[in-house]
C-alpha cells in the first residue's frame, strides 16, 4: 500500500476536522448557505448554466480535493442560486475506475453536510436493460443494486467518523420517497416523456458489461446501469441527507450476442446533448417545487 492516499486500499485519513477544514475554504469566499446539493452526472454538466450569482471552484483550486479526469465532466465545484433556492452543485463527478478510494469519490458529499445541504439530488448516464427503455428516457432510481458494495469495496470502509453518522446504515429507503413523488409530478407538469422508475445497478468499470452481465443484472431486477450514483447515495445517507436521482438513459445495453447496441462514451455524451433541454427544464422546475419541501 503506498502512502499517498490516493490508492484503493488506503483507509479515509479525513477526520470531520479535515472535511470541515475544506468547507470553512469554501465559506471564507462565498456568503451563500446551500441547502441543496446537485452531482451532475456524464454529459448533464450543462445544468449549472441555470444558476445564479454563482461562485466558482474548479475543483484543483480547493485544497485536498480530488480532481476529475472522465470527458464529460468538467471538475467545478459551484455554489449560487437555481431556482431562487441557495445550491451547492458538482459539475462532474470522480468515479471509482479513475483510481480513486471510494472514500475520496464521496468526500464532496461530506463538504456538502458541512456546508449545511439537507437534501441531494443526483444524475447519472446509464445504459437502459430493461427492454420497454428507450434512448433518452430519464429513469428516477427507487432503488439500486451496488455491485462494488457487494464485491467489497464501500466508501464508508475504515475509521467511522461519528461527527457523521454511526458505524452501521441502514440504506433500504435511500431514494426518499416524498421527493420522488415530487418528481414524478414535476415531470407531469411539464409533460416530460419517457418518464420511468427503476432500479440503478452500479458497477465499478471503467470497462462496461458483458451479455451475460447483464442478462443477469436483469435477472435481478436491475433496470439500468452505470459506475456512478450509489456510493454518493450511501455516504449521503450516513450523514442524514435525503437522496434524489434519476439517469438518462443514453444506449440501449447490449442484451443479445448480435453486436448491436454496444455502448460507447462519445455517443453516451451526445444523447446527454440531445435531451439537455428536457433535462434542464426538469431539474429547474425540481428545484422551485423543491424550495417548498419540508426535510422531516
Ligand atoms: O455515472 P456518470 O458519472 O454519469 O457516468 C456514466 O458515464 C460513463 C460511461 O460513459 C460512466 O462513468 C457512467 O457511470
Ligand atoms: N456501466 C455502464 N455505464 C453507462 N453509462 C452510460 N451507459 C452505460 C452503460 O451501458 N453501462
């Protein structure tokens, strides 16, 4: 194991001292108290335009923080207005196969607690495995299935940090239902098609799945899949955040062994593109209807 805490098998050094150290960066700059955080997921990095009076940290300028390095996610960290409500938004997320300590991948969410966020809403780019999914739809997750968790890796592995949340989560309501109904509704105002609920399986990539993979995902009653979302969620949920998410769906996964559908990065990143409008106008009119939701 080596010593700069940047390797998968280093155990999280950051006290919520340390943590606390990066918030009190970001509060010695701007005034702003966010209520809200917002991870933007693979190709959705064109949300924080909808911001106000915005303060900007690209994510190298703030000390001990991870930076991104996935095309599509441009590493800012921004704190403003959206929708009239105080944010605190990533544009661009770190990913486990970047070679980061899942611990590292969510320290965001911790800075966020400090900050003072009660509530976080997630996006994603996920390939659809559920045969009635189509192409740009946007799925809000339910649930998950965390196959990085299950094989043994979870960023809450190490010393826990009490100041936090307690050594043992529970997780099996993380995607609060209140909200999603919120969203569901938010989506109907506005007539969004391709609306759907499912299951998000997370693997930990950066390659993606097999056929079998994933008929076996399927099996399991996984709808979509990404590398991403769910280890934001469980660090979330440590701390008393209540979780929001939804994926675009940007490829159909490749079911069958005739070749088609087979996934890839750069036409991920144009459906992303493609259904930015939808996108935007969901997550802004989330934010206003969100600005009267009471955190229980
Ligand atoms: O989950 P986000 O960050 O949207 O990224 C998704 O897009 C990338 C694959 O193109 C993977 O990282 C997948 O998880
Ligand atoms: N793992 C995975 N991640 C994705 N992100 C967008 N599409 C996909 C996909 O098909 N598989």
């Amino acid at each position: 194991m080596c010593d700069n805490n940047s390797c998968v098998g280093c155990k999280n050094p950051y006290t919520y001292e340390d943590v606390e150290k990066i918030a009190n960066f970001l509060r010695s700059k701007v005034d702003i108290k966010p209520r809200i955080g917002l991870v933007c997921g693979t190709g959705l990095g064109g949300i924080p335009a909808l911001m106000t009076d915005t303060v900007t940290f690209p994510y190298g300028e703030i000390p001990n923080f991870p930076v991104s390095t996935v095309a599509g996610h441009d590493g800012k960290l921004i704190i403003g207005y959206l929708s009239g409500t105080p944010i605190v938004c990533m544009q661009g997320r770190f990913h486990f196969f970047e070679g980061y300590p899942l611990w590292k991948v969510v320290l965001p969410i911790r800075v966020m607690k400090i900050l003072g966020i009660s509530i976080l809403v997630l996006s994603n780019a996920a390939g659809g495995i559920n045969s009635s999914y189509s192409i740009g739809d946007i799925m809000f997750l339910k649930d998950h299935i965390n196959f990085v968790a299950l094989g043994g890796h979870n960023p809450l592995q190490g010393d826990n940090e009490e100041k936090f949340g307690p050594r043992f989560v529970a997780i099996n309501d993380s995607y609060d239902r209140e909200i999603l109904k919120l969203a569901k509704n938010t989506a109907k105002e506005l007539g969004i098609k391709g609306v759907q609920e499912g299951v998000y399986c997370c693997i930990g990539g950066p390659s993606f799945e097999t056929v079998a993979e994933l008929r076996a995902m399927k099996m399991l009653g996984g709808d979509a899949v990404g590398m991403s979302t769910v280890h934001e969620v469980i660090t979330a949920m440590h701390c008393g955040i209540k979780c929001f998410a939804f994926s675009l769906i940007t490829n159909k996964c490749p079911m069958e062994y005739d070749g088609k559908n087979t996934p890839n990065h750069e036409e991920i990143l144009d459906v992303g593109k493609e259904r930015q409008d939808d996108v935007r106008k969901f997550v802004e009119r989330l934010f206003k209807n969100l600005a009267q939701f009471k955190v229980k």
